[in-house]
C-alpha cells in the first residue's frame, strides 16, 4: 500500500514538472512573437495546450511566468559558461569556448530567446536584474583575460579592462544583428566570422 502511494505521489510529482515544463516552452514561445504587454495568459494556455486552470495552478500571473522565463534562461547560460571554464585549460580557451556555446545556445532554445527579448523591453515591471548579466560577462571575459596573460594564451601588456569591453561589444553586436537578421540562427556563423579577429587582437600566436 505504501508502495503504491509512493509510486502514484511521483507519478503526480513527474507530471507536474512536464506540465511546468510545456507551460515555460509555450509561453516562451509566446514572448518571442509577442510583446510582454500584448501577451496574454490565454495565450500561453493555447499555445502549450494546457489548461487554464492548470496554468494558474503553476504560475498565478503573467508576471510569475515571465519571471519564470528569465530564471531558466540565466540557468541555461550560466550551465553554458561554467561548462566552458570547467573544461578549457587556458584563460584564452575559455573565452573562446563561453562566446561560442553561448552562441549556440543563443539560436537554438527558445526559452533563452524569450528572456533575452523580455529583458530588452522597457517597463515591463519585472523584478529581475535584467541588465547585469551583460555586465558580468564583461567582468568574467576580464578575469580570463587576466588568466590568458599570466597562463601564456593571450599576450602581456593589454588594457584587460578595455579588451574585455571589446570582446563584449563584439558578441553583442552580432547577437543582435543576428537576432534583426534571421532570429538568431546566424549567431554561430556570425561569431566564427569574427573569432579569427578575437585571436588576432588576444593570441600570443595570433596565426593558431
């Protein structure tokens, strides 16, 4: 008997978080063609083809959800970097290899995509920190730097500060010519376009 009650309580815990799961892709989704104010919960109901009341049930608004929204897309990305700094063995490697998984996951995941549009949109009265991500990279990409200079990878004697700006302003440059683009699809070829010119200002062998 408990066995079965233990059994039936997961059975409700899986489908609860598959339910969760369709919502957040459905309402991401909504918010890469919609605007955070023309979007509606109807919306996301219709679009994830799950109940009304089943959608209150896991998000009591439309800011829960977009909140929702913006949590997993930090998650995401922050997966993608800590990946890249776990498994790159120069501070150089790392750079490269965050810009290029970020990219990736960039034009690939909806969910990231939504976040990024809902953090672009002004009053939209969420509380999140929308902003300091950008910010952040450009404090991390110069603590690689730093590493790259003092491990060989990248050459001494640079403004780490300036370079780490410039690294940012690149990547979001093509982030968002590719978004205007083609929705982001191109963000991978674009930044291995501009990879070669990353190398040539950082590398200490600048023809690797």
């Amino acid at each position: 008997m408990a066995t079965e009650g233990r059994r039936t309580a997961r059975a409700v815990q899986e489908r609860s978080i598959s339910t969760r799961a369709e919502l957040l892709d459905g309402a991401a989704r909504v918010f890469s063609r919609l605007t955070y104010a023309e979007a509606r919960l109807k919306d996301v109901a219709d679009e994830s083809g799950i109940s009304a009341g089943s959608m209150y049930f896991h998000f009591g608004n439309k800011v829960d959800l977009a909140q929702a929204i913006l949590q997993v897309q930090q998650e995401r990305m922050t997966a993608a970097l800590t990946e890249a700094l776990e498994q790159e063995p120069t501070g150089l490697d790392a750079l490269l290899a965050i810009a290029d998984r970020l990219s990736q996951l960039i034009a690939s995941d909806t969910i990231v995509q939504a976040g990024i549009k809902l953090g672009l949109q002004p009053g939209t009265g969420l509380d999140a920190d929308v902003n300091g991500p950008y910010f952040e990279w450009i404090r991390i990409a110069e603590s690689l730097i730093r590493q790259g200079v003092e491990d060989g990878s990248i050459k001494p004697g640079l403004n780490t500060a300036a370079a780490a700006e410039y690294v940012n302003v690149l990547f979001v440059g093509a982030q968002l010519l590719s978004e205007i683009e083609d929705t982001w699809a191109s963000f991978p070829k674009r930044f291995q376009r501009m990879r070669p010119h990353i190398i040539d200002l950082l590398s200490n062998q600048p023809d690797e």
